[in-house]
C-alpha cells in the first residue's frame, strides 16, 4: 500500500494532466452541436463543385419556411374566432327598459312616446341579436365568428355584425333619425347606457385551441426523393427545385445521422477528433515547452483558455451562425503570447480553430480566416503592454479579416453586388471585442497567479515599495543592480530573448543583500570590513545566503515564479572563491561545498544571460586603468570559466549567442569607463 502511495506522489503530475485531458476533451464533445453535419457544402445560384450526388435514402422534401410562413397566415386568417352568449341579459334588459322608459322619457311627448318605446325595443332585440361585446377586441370586421351557447354552436356571423359598447350611442342616431325622431336622442342614449349590457364573451382560449389544431394539420413537405435518385450533376448550378431539395437532404441527413443506434458511435468518433487535437497539443508542449507542460497551472491555463473559447463559439453558433465572426478567437494567440511565447500562441490558436471548424458552418473559410488572423495577431502584437501596439495590431487584425472575407466572398459570388457591408460591422465589433485583453490578462494573472510582460513593466519601475527600500538600505547593491540590469537588456536585445523579464530579473536580483548590506563590498563606504572578523567560512555563509534571503524576500512581496527564477539562479553553483583560498590557507582540507552557491543553475537564456551581466559587472570594479584589451580578456576569462564550470548546461542558450553577449558586455564596458579606440604607435 506503501509503495503504491509513493508511486502515485511521484506520477501525480501525469496523472492530473492525463485527468485535465480527458475532462477537457468530453467537455468540448459536450459543448458541440447533437446533430449531424452535412459532408457538402453548396449555395443557392453557385454550382455544385463536389461529386454528382445520389439520394442515399429515402426522404421527403421539405417546404421552406416561406411557404409555411404562407400556409399558417392563410389558415390564421381563415380561422374561426369562438365568443360566449349569455342568454340571460336581453330579457333582463328589456325588463329594465320597461321600467325605467317612464320615468326617463318626460310625459310632454306623448305622441310619439310610444312609438320611441318601441323603436327603442327593436334596437335592443337588434344590437342583442348578434351580440353586445364585453370588451374592445382586436379582430377585422370580415373574420368569422361563431356564438356559442352553453358550448353548443348557435350561430355563425362575422366579427362586424357584433356591437360594441362605444357602438351603441350611432346604432341609436341611426334608427332615429329613419323614424323622424332625432330630438330624442339624447335621453334615450342616457337611457341606454344605464341599462345595455355585454352579452358576448371572447373565448381566447378555445379560439387559440382551433387554430393549434390547424397548425397541426399543416404538411410540412411536399413530394419525396426516392433512395438512387440522381439529385445533381458535378457542375450543375444550385437552384430553384434542386436547392429545396439539397436542403431538405441535409436536414434530414441531419435527423437520421443522430439516431439512437448511432449516437453513442458518432460521440466516441467526435470524442477521438478532440483528444487527437488535444493530444498533439500536450506532445508539443512535451517536446518544445518542457517548462510549460512540467507546470500544472500553465497546462491547465491553456486548456481553459481552449475551453473558453469553444464554448463561445458554440453559443453563438445556437444562437445564429451569421454571427460567428464577432467572437474574438485572436484573444487567444495574444494571451498566450504575453504569457508564454509566440510559438506557443500559435500553435494552440491553430488547435483550437481546427476543433472549432467541425461545428462552424462553411468550415473551410471560417478556418482560412481565423488561421491568418492568428498568424497577424502573432506577428504584430510585439509590445502588448504598449496601449498603442494593442490598438495598431486589433486594426490589423480587422483589415486582414475584411480582405479575406472579401476575398471569399468574389471567388463564391462572382461579383459584389450581393455583398452585405453589414458584415464588415461583425468584424469591427469582433476586433473591438479582442482589446478586452487587457483585463482580461489582469485577471488570468490574479486566477492563475502567471506574470505578463504588463506585470513585468510595473515591476520594472525603480520607485516600487521593494527597490525603493532596497536604494535605501543597501545603495551600493542597487546601483549594481541597475548597470546589471542595462548590461543585461542589452545582451538580450542583441539574440532575442525576453528583454522586459530579464531587466526586471536584474533588478531584483540581489534584494537578499538587504538583510546583510554592510557584509557586501559595493555597500562598505567607511573602509571598515566585517568580515575581518569572520571565519572565512562564516563570511562564506553569509554571501552564499543572500541567494535564499531573496528568495524568501520576494515570496512575502508577492514577486512572480519567473522572477524569483533571476534570484535563485543569479550565481547558479559557483563558489565563494576568495574565502575559499582564504580557508585554504589556514586548512588546505575544507570543503569546496562549504562555499559554494546552493543552485539550481541557470535554466534559460534569460537566466544565464543575467548570470554572465552580474558575474561581469560585479568584477569589472576591481580593474585598475581598464584599456580596450584588459576588457576584452576580462570578459573572456570570466564567461569561459562559467563555461568550464558546466554553468549553462541547463540553459537552452548556443554557442554563438555567448559570443554576441560577449561582443555586447566588452561594447558596453568600454562605454563606461569611456575608453577610446587604441590606435597602433
């Protein structure tokens, strides 16, 4: 049990990666579409480029959504609309005109008082022998109707034969003025509208019942293709007839692909696709990122960051397809860029459009534009922390797709006369979307506790809590640091390393010196030397501890891994040399471990590159009326006996950048003890 533990402490790593892979992998098969994709791709007026095509099966042709848009608009408007009579109201009604005409019609006019009732009577059997709405409702006059009673039909009219209550006081007028009885008017509508009431309920909710009903009966083909039917030749152009049923064969391709005897093999062929994808990914990293794939956190960055943007493009592929532009897939090569490199940013931009070309439709130029807009955005974006470069590189970016689409869209319409300009705003929106970067590396930054080279510029200002406190305490060491730090960028400007990290490498190189400032040469103004009154070992320990005071110095202010990389590394396994010699003399058996450095040594170019700067620099004090030629073998013997030493074993730096750096270290040397050319006597 014991040693299968301890076999699982040692491979922990795999297996999280191997666990991450297999969670990401059905992540993404989740998050693509359930539903078959068509192998051709075809549109309406452009000729069929593929193989002639035979129906595979047998199936029925669809009706475009025109036709049934149509269909239900006429069925709609033919529907019947259902209102409810309550039989109860003209008697009553009737009743309370009996009563109330009386006292409402003065005895003054009693030559015609009984012919008004009267009239009034057949105006109420009239307006009651249709109906009398409750409610003002929205229906055209010439649609049918039918009254039901107590849910029995009892007659059938159109919705303008029925009255509503605004209706009542003109039906009135109207009768009255035929009879020569207009001067009544007035009461008589008093008389109505106290005692009128609706009769007429609409029945919202069987009408909607009969019309689902319709609905359901709509046929939504017409005509089948039999199984072996020739449905278009290579070349023939795509329409009328033949494009509805090149539609109709790719939807119902659709249905019958996703069936349920073939899902489960149609996941597992999807599910292989991915993790082939994936999996190159990982042997990349393997092979050319060993850093990046030995690091849990960065590997697990880099598949979220996939993850992410599947998962958008998903969406939007639900939502509407014509969209699909907008999401910005060149935010990835970036963030991948300002964390780790170009290479890297590219690689897994082209990944991750490849996974993506499976669910997109017209794949092929989805993938062309998003690959070139990838291979911009990587060779742009050089500075992302400079505001404008981000603004001048997403310009790019936009262009580079408009062009391309374009492009696409000539070689597929022959002309521009059907271009949709509103297209062009998708792209504006999508490189709009893409400057949301910035935050969005300041978060991945704060999630994933990973540094960017807008981090590193921040670091980089000497007026920070830490180097302002490291210029007070220990001024010497600082100003050391700072001529590192230029001989350093200098070196890494000249064969393409990491400029921006290795300055702020340099800098915070030596904060362990603050503990211990006046144990230190640079830091000694008195002439007084503490360690004349130190073992020669003890001194030893004190020097070599300034490596693990850094260390612990910058965790507690929160420095970035890559930085402290600079700290831990600086002197690599070196020794104390002259303590050494020192102990030598009083016991020639000492141990050479007792004054060396702890390591690791230098483990890139950034590393071994500050290790050279800092060894020079700090030696280039002790010579005395320096010339042209003392420089240059300086700098020789110091960089050849690290080299000796087996100090850059583990850096991936050659040959022939050694020399350039020390090309630039005897440049800049010369340059700052102002010597000139030596010209032969």
């Amino acid at each position: 049990m014991k040693d299968l533990i301890n076999k699982f402490y040692k491979n922990h790593s795999l297996i999280y990666k191997v666990l991450l892979f297999i969670c990401t992998t059905f992540l993404i098969v989740y998050l693509f579409p359930k539903s078959g994709k068509f192998k051709y791709n075809f549109e309406k007026g452009k000729p069929w480029q593929s193989e002639t095509l035979y129906a595979p099966f047998d199936f029925a042709i669809q009706k475009t959504e025109e036709e049934l848009t149509k269909e239900k608009n006429q069925i709609e408007k033919n529907s019947t609309k259902y209102f409810e009579l309550d039989k109860s109201v003209e008697p009553f009604v009737l009743k309370q005109y009996d009563k109330t005409f009386n006292k409402t019609i003065p005895d003054s006019i009693r030559n015609d008082r009984s012919r008004l009732k009267r009239i009034g009577k057949e105006i109420i059997r009239d307006l009651y022998d249709y109906g009398v709405l409750n409610d003002i409702i929205t229906i055209k006059d010439n649609a049918n109707i039918t009254i039901l009673d107590d849910r029995v039909e009892k007659k059938k009219t159109d919705f303008g034969n029925l009255y509503n209550l605004s209706e009542v006081s003109t039906k009135i007028e109207s009768e009255l003025k035929k009879a020569n009885l207009n001067a009544y008017s007035k009461p008589l509508t008093a008389l109505f509208f106290d005692i009128i009431k609706p009769n007429v309920t609409y029945n919202k909710a069987l009408t909607e019942k009969a019309l689902q009903e319709a609905f359901d009966k709509i046929s939504y083909t017409r005509g089948s293709i039999e199984k072996g039917t020739l449905i278009i030749s290579k070349g023939e152009v795509v329409e009328g007839n033949k494009f509805l049923i090149l539609t109709s064969l790719k939807s119902e391709y659709k249905s019958q692909v996703w069936n349920e005897s073939n899902y489960n093999l149609i996941i597992f062929a999807y599910t292989l696709l991915v993790a082939l994808a994936l999996l190159m990914l990982l042997l990349f990293l393997r092979k050319y990122r060993l850093t990046v794939f030995n690091n849990n956190t960065k590997v697990t960055f880099i598949f979220f960051n996939i993850l992410l943007m599947v998962l958008l493009t998903t969406l939007l592929v639900n939502y509407n397809s014509l969209y699909i532009y907008i999401v910005p897939i060149a935010v990835l090569p970036l963030v991948l860029k300002a964390f780790f490199d170009a290479r890297l940013g590219l690689f897994t931009h082209v990944i991750t459009v490849l996974l993506l070309g499976s669910i997109v439709p017209n794949s092929y130029e989805y993938m062309f534009l998003q690959i070139i807009a990838g291979i911009v955005t990587i060779l742009t974006v050089s500075e992302l922390y400079k505001r404008a470069n981000l603004f001048i590189s997403v310009g790019q970016i936009t262009l580079v797709y408009i062009i391309a689409y374009f492009a696409f869209f000539v070689i597929h319409e022959g002309s521009i006369e059907t271009l949709k300009w509103e297209t062009f705003g998708t792209f504006i929106l999508c490189g709009l979307a893409t400057l949301f970067v910035q935050p969005l590396i300041y978060i991945y930054e704060n999630l994933f506790g990973l540094v960017s080279d807008v981090s590193l510029l921040e670091l980089s200002d000497t007026n920070t809590k830490l180097l302002k406190r490291l210029s007070n305490e220990a001024p010497g060491t600082f100003h050391h640091s700072l001529n590192v730090a230029n001989l350093a960028e200098a070196a890494a400007n000249e064969i393409g390393a990491n400029a921006m990290l290795i300055r702020v490498g340099a800098l915070y190189h030596d904060i362990g010196k603050m503990n211990n400032p006046t144990y230190f040469t640079e830091n000694q103004s008195s002439g007084l030397n503490p360690h004349d009154e130190l073992s020669p070992k003890e001194s030893a320990k004190i020097i070599t501890d300034h490596v693990l005071d850094g260390i612990e110095i910058a965790k507690k202010n929160n420095l970035p891994d890559r930085v402290i990389d600079f700290i831990r590394t600086h002197h690599g396994t070196s020794s104390v040399y002259y303590f050494y010699k020192k102990a030598q003399e009083v016991n020639e058996d000492v141990d050479l471990k007792d004054f060396s450095y702890p390591g690791p040594k230098p483990f890139s170019k950034e590393t071994a590159i500050l290790m050279m700067c800092d060894s020079v620099e700090a030696a280039s004090k002790s010579l005395k009326e320096p010339t042209s030629t003392k420089i240059d073998n300086f700098v020789e013997n110091i960089l050849s006996k690290q080299m000796e030493d087996g100090q850059f074993l583990n850096a991936n730096i050659t040959f022939k950048e050694i020399q350039a750096i020390k090309k630039v270290l005897k440049r800049k040397l010369a340059n700052i003890y102002h010597l000139r050319i030596e010209y032969p006597e």
